[in-house]
C-alpha cells in the first residue's frame, strides 16, 4: 500500500473535523454573544522525512475561538447588557464556572437570574445572584443588579490572558481550557445592547461548501489509492518460492 494514502486520509480526517467546527458555527449564526470556532491545523510527523520520502500529514492542534466582537443592537431591555470586547460573565454550572458573551438575561419564578438558556448567572463570589424585594429590576454599566434602591448583587466580570483558547461547551458557554486563570474585569457594560453572534451565516456558508468540497477531493484521492491496490492485488503474479 502506498503510504501517499496515510497523507490523504490525515487530510479527509482534518477537513472532517473543519466541517463539523463551521456546521456548528451555521447553527450559532444568529445567537446572541456566539463567537465562531477555527480549527488550528498543524503539520504532524514533520521530523520523518527520511522514513517517509518527505511526506507530511495534516492533523488538528485545536480549535480556536475567534473573539472579534459581533454587531452591537440595542434593545432599550434593563437586563440585557453588551460586554466589551475580551470580557466574559461567569455563570454557575454543576460542572463548576463557565463563562458566556450572551448578555439575554431573565429572572426565573424564585428571583434567580439566569441566561437565555437557564444558566444561573454568578455574583462576584461565585453564588447565584437572586433578586428579592419591589420594584424595578435593572443591570448598571458596573454590572450591580439593583431592585428600586437596592443592590441584589454586581455581575462576575472576567478576562483571560489567553481568550481564543476557552473550550466552548454547547453555544453559549465556555470553559477555561488553556486561556490561564480569569482576573476581575472592570470595563463597563453597555445596559440595554447585546452582542449579535460574529458567526456570519454567508461567510459561514462558504466555509462549510469549503470544507465539504475539500472533504470530497480527499475522499475521491482515497478511492484512487483503493483502486490501485485493487489492481496490484489482482494483476501482478504472485512470487513462488
């Protein structure tokens, strides 16, 4: 078997993984604080040129997160907010901190307030922010969650040395990763605004055609590779002893 067909396989396997990473940003076009997915490609057993003729295989490091700020659009709503640019609001999980852009916050029945998607949101001590009392319930530029003249509790705001490596976890909630530990953010929040998803569907169309175009190129050099030694198999005699 040639081993050109460990080249092209590493390559199917690699734009596999591409496809899967801008089908999902297709899906998160229009969600609110998304930030699109890159898979990072890398050369691998770039050392074994003398071993395999100089051949080099595809492989993906990693996916990196592109964290270029999506549309702002206002909505005039106390309890949605736009973050600034590399700042991400923790929320509360069974599986411990996560972050999110996704700045669509509610109140449930009991005062708790959450994400769009139910996520508690978390107060700078790490506790769900629970809202009790009469009156209005706003977000200040600072992050305080204030009902009338009190204050329930102020946003975790935080920022990562390294934001582009956070592991997403579904389409609205990240986990450290590789960014490094999360420090305190202080930049102020614009109340009223959220951040659209910076996944653009075109864009992200033409991606995924991309992808799927080189896929089926890789595919069909596999197919060759198969035919060929087909027709070794079947046409070259074999040696006798």
């Amino acid at each position: 078997m040639s081993k050109g067909v460990y080249v092209a396989l590493s390559g199917a396997v690699a734009q596999q993984n591409a496809l899967d990473t801008t089908a999902l940003n297709v899906a998160n076009a229009s969600s609110t604080g998304y930030q699109r997915l890159r898979p990072v490609f890398r050369q691998a057993l770039a050392g074994a040129v003398a071993r395999d003729g100089g051949l080099r295989y595809a492989a993906t490091s990693r996916t990196a997160i592109d964290t270029t700020p999506g549309a702002t659009r206002v909505t005039e709503r106390g309890l949605d907010v736009a973050l600034p640019p590399g700042v991400y609001l923790a929320v509360t999980t069974p599986r411990g901190e996560r972050y999110t852009r996704a700045g669509n916050l509610t109140l449930d029945k009991d005062g708790t307030l959450k994400t769009a998607s139910g996520t508690p949101v978390a107060r700078e001590d790490g506790a769900p922010i629970k809202v009790s009392g009469a009156g209005e319930v706003r977000i200040d530029p600072d992050g305080s969650v204030k009902v009338g003249d009190g204050v329930a509790g102020k946003l975790k705001l935080v920022k990562f040395e390294r934001p582009d490596a956070l592991e997403p976890e579904g389409s609205s909630l990240l986990a450290i990763g590789g960014a490094g530990a999360a420090t305190a953010a202080s930049e102020p929040l614009t109340v009223g605004a959220l951040e659209e998803s910076n996944a653009q569907p075109m864009v992200a169309m033409t991606e995924l055609m991309t992808a799927s175009r080189t896929f089926e190129a890789f595919q069909k050099v596999l197919d060759q590779f198969g035919e060929i030694d087909r027709k070794l198999l079947t046409t070259v005699p074999t040696a006798v002893e």
